[in-house]
C-alpha cells in the first residue's frame, strides 16, 4: 500500500487517535456499509464491542464518547469538539440516538456499548465489533475493525489480507519450474507443483497511482536523493502530485499547519483543570508567560516545551489536533514548527512544506516497517516516532543533506527506544502530555547534533526503526497502553 503525507496527519479531536479518531472512523465505515447495501433504513439496533486496549483504557481515551459521536454520523475531522459533551449526554440520558441522521433508535450504552477488558483480538490489540440488527431483531449486518494507530483503521477482512500478501510465496509450475504468477503459459502448464496450494483470485483492490520515487526504507529515500538529486521533501512531494495537484497539496498542508498552531495558540490561553478526575492542572499558559518575562538562556527551551504541553492539555480535554503521528504525541511536531518559525527570519509557508514533507516521508517508513500504535509499541511508537519526524524535518529547513536528516531521526528515536505506554488513570495526560515536552527538545538537540557532523554513522535509521519494532514486540502487554503496569499502578498504590 502506498502511503500518504495524509496517512501520517490527519485533522481529527483528542484525547487519542487510536482510541478516538479510530473507532469513530470505525462506526463511520460500519454506517457506510449498512447504507452502501440499502439496509440503513432499517436497522432498529446496533451494539458496539471493544476489545484489548480499547477496552481497557477507553473510557480515559474517550472511545466511548467517540463510538456515540460516531454512531450519529460524525467524522473527526468535521466534528465541533464544543459539541461532543452535550451530545454525550443526551444519548446518555435519552438512552436513545439518531441513527447515521437517519432515524432514531434505542442505544443504551450500559448494554450496546461493551467493554470486554479480559479479551483482545489476535490480529491487533485495538479491536472491535460492530453489529446491526432490523426492527425485527434479526442480526443483518457485523464487521469486526482494527484501529492500528494514527487514526487509521482497517476491518479484518484488510488485515487477514495484509498478512496473507506479505507471508504469501508463489506457486511453481510442474512443466516450466518458473513461478505460477509469471509463468507465460499458464493455461497449459497446469496446476502447482506437489507441496504448493493454489491460491484463489484475489477480490479487486482499488488501484493505486504508480509513484515515481517508491521507497520502503531510509536506505531507499538515501539511493533515490543520490541517483536524482532530490532532497528528501522533493521525493514525498513528487509522490503525492500523483494523487492531487500542486496547488491543493500546498492547501492542504498549510492546513495542517493552520490546525497545529491554532491547538498551541489556544492552549497557550487556556486555563483550568483537565477532564477526567486526575486533577490535572493547565500549565501551559503559565509557562509560556514566565519563559516571555525571563528572556534568559533557557527561555527558547520553555518557550517550546509550553508549545508542546499547550497542544497536549487541547488534546486531553477533546480539542482539535493533527495526528503528528498520533494525537497522544500531537504537541511534538507543532512545538519544534513553530519554534523555527518564531525564531528564523527565512522562515515561510514553504519552509513549513519542506518541514512537513519531510517529517512525513519520516513517518512513513515507521509505519511501514513497524508501527505507530502504543498498543503495539509502547510510548517509543508515539513520542518516539514524533521526535524522529521532527528532527528530520528541523534538519532539512535548516540546510541539511538527506544524510543528515536520516542521521538526525534516528538520533532521535535511538534515544526514545523502550519508552513504555503507561497512562495514569487511563488519560492521555500523566505522563504523556510532559512526554510531548521532553520529545520535542530531543528532536531539536538531535537535529542539532547531525548537522555538525556530515551524516556518516554508525546506526542507521533502518536498523533503528527494526530495533523499535523488536523492542515493542518483546515489551509485556501492560506496557503497552493497558494502564495496567507501570506508573499506571504505582502511582495508584502509592
């Protein structure tokens, strides 16, 4: 599959991108189907199960709230954050909703919403299954999804099919020995050879635009700069005019701009106490004006970790965010932007297109080769993943080679390897929204630290994205965004 600078960020609302902007993504594909297949009119119930880490830290991630939204239609990019609570609420109280807008059905989240917190889903830990019943009771509809981090979904159906693509090998052929798929006479040459199973047609897949720069790894993003010249911004940009035109690509990202530096602008203003019964109190305003006032030698490195918090406190509270690539490590890429474009003359809306170009293509190769889910990763899958993209995309806006922003994300990521997932409460708040401080400072100290060098290193970006896959694999599922180790506990039974 190819991926999108689009894949990487996406406008949506916190408090999480797998936990919130996934199901309701989720439920908004589920309500496509049933009206794709002419049922939606006559669904008289629906009931929604969560499994994994959905189930054992939804509620604190908003999952729920999300899967009501949701149910009524909305998408998380359209979505009025200001909305959502009121309209909690009255399907809460009602014990009713409408329906996709279509029409009203009974849904009483204490009996349709179901959090089974001893089950998870093989495929992934972010699972759920949503069923649909006609005014008679009769099961018409289900579908079982997989929010795989980021705000991405995909049903099981995709993910059976991603795994069967990437274990399959082909058939030989008994007459000619070459493979199957390539055989130039298939017809004749008969059926595989003893030991081999032939495979049925694959349905159709939707087809992809052919890019003219594919790349799989940071090795790949490495050859192509050297082979054309191009820098690394140059490579993504160039893949994705095959999906859009130059001037809407522009828009679109100075969007995704506008939206990240709107979260830092409100939470910079923002007092309060965040939702959620931890107590937690907003710091960034008080932070931002203390670094304003002091002017001294450490003014810059607060002012940055106030732009990281400020976005971080809008997302645990529902606001509006960018998966940056995750809205759990959302304050990353913003704070390390806007502290360029708050403190270099040069900087424009074209450096912020390099900047974001960049960080994506970034972000692409973690979620190629490994992923961006805490549920699978630990926390090294979100603010890990974050201070790579951005240390790559600092790198390139001021001045370095494909060599050095290579070096200067894996610098970053070397030293988030391990970080684990263990939300207090189950909020995205303690530890996390500190998190999103302490990533971007790394991602500039590493930015800084590859362009005194000349991108040569020991580590390359490649074997460090494979160390982080390993290491998330071999972390114990209660790292993993279960709020079940770690601060998660101590904290509790302290």
């Amino acid at each position: 599959m190819n991926l999108s600078v689009f894949d990487v960020f996406r406008i949506g609302i916190g408090p999480s991108s797998s936990h919130t902007v996934g199901p309701m993504l989720a439920v908004s594909r589920f309500l496509g189907e049933l009206e794709a297949a002419g049922k939606h009119r006559d669904i008289g119930a629906v009931r929604v199960h969560l499994y994994g880490s959905l189930a054992l830290t939804g509620v604190g991630h908003g999952t729920d709230n999300a899967v009501l939204i949701g149910l009524l239609g909305e998408v998380p990019d359209k979505v009025d954050p200001s909305g959502v609570a009121d309209q909690v609420a009255e399907i809460r109280s009602m014990a009713r909703l409408r329906l996709g807008g279509w029409h009203v059905i009974d849904f009483d989240p204490a009996t349709d919403l179901l959090f089974h917190k001893k089950e998870t889903l093989p495929e992934h830990p972010n699972g759920m299954v949503l069923e649909a019943f006609d005014r008679q009771h009769n099961a018409c509809h289900r579908n079982t999804y997989f929010s795989i981090g980021g705000g991405a979904v995909l049903s099981k159906d995709e993910i059976d099919r991603r795994e069967a693509e990437s274990l399959a090998t082909p058939g030989k052929c008994e007459k000619c020995g070459g493979d199957e798929a390539s055989c130039p006479d298939a017809a004749s040459c008969g059926i595989a050879a003893e030991g081999t199973t032939p495979q049925p047609t694959p349905a159709p897949r939707p087809v992809e635009p052919e890019l003219p720069h594919p790349f799989a790894s940071g090795a790949d993003l490495l050859a192509i700069g050297k082979r054309t010249g191009l820098s690394i911004a140059s490579i993504v940009r160039a893949n994705e005019l095959t999906r859009m035109d130059a001037a809407t690509l522009d828009a679109k990202l100075l969007e995704i701009w506008r939206v990240m530096n709107c979260a830092i602008e409100r939470g910079l203003v923002t007092e309060g106490i965040l939702p959620g019964g931890l107590n937690v109190k907003r710091r960034a305003p008080a932070l931002h004006r203390r670094a304003m006032a002091a002017g001294d030698d450490f003014s810059q490195m607060d002012t940055v970790s106030a732009f990281a918090i400020a976005v971080n406190e809008e997302n645990a509270c529902g606001g509006r965010v960018v998966t940056a690539p995750t809205n759990g490590s959302a304050g990353v890429i913003p704070a390390v932007l806007a502290y360029y474009c708050r403190t270099h003359r040069g900087a424009d809306d074209q450096s912020v297109i390099r900047f974001l170009l960049t960080a994506a293509g970034i972000g692409m190769l973690y979620k190629k080769n490994a992923s961006i889910s805490a549920a699978e990763m630990g926390c090294q899958g979100e603010i890990g993943v974050s201070s790579s993209m951005a240390a790559a995309g600092l790198a390139a806006v001021l001045g370095g080679t494909n060599q050095q922003i290579e070096n200067a994300a894996e610098i970053a990521m070397e030293h988030h390897l391990g970080m684990t997932c263990d939300p207090i409460g189950g909020l995205v708040q303690v530890p996390c929204i500190e998190r999103n401080s302490m990533g971007a400072i790394k991602a500039i100290n590493a930015a800084r630290l590859a362009l005194q060098g000349d991108g040569s290193h020991l580590v390359s970006l490649d074997a460090c994205i494979e160390t982080m896959r390993q290491t998330g694999i071999d972390l114990q599922a209660k790292y993993k965004e279960t709020a079940l180790g770690g601060l998660a506990i101590t904290v509790v039974e302290c």
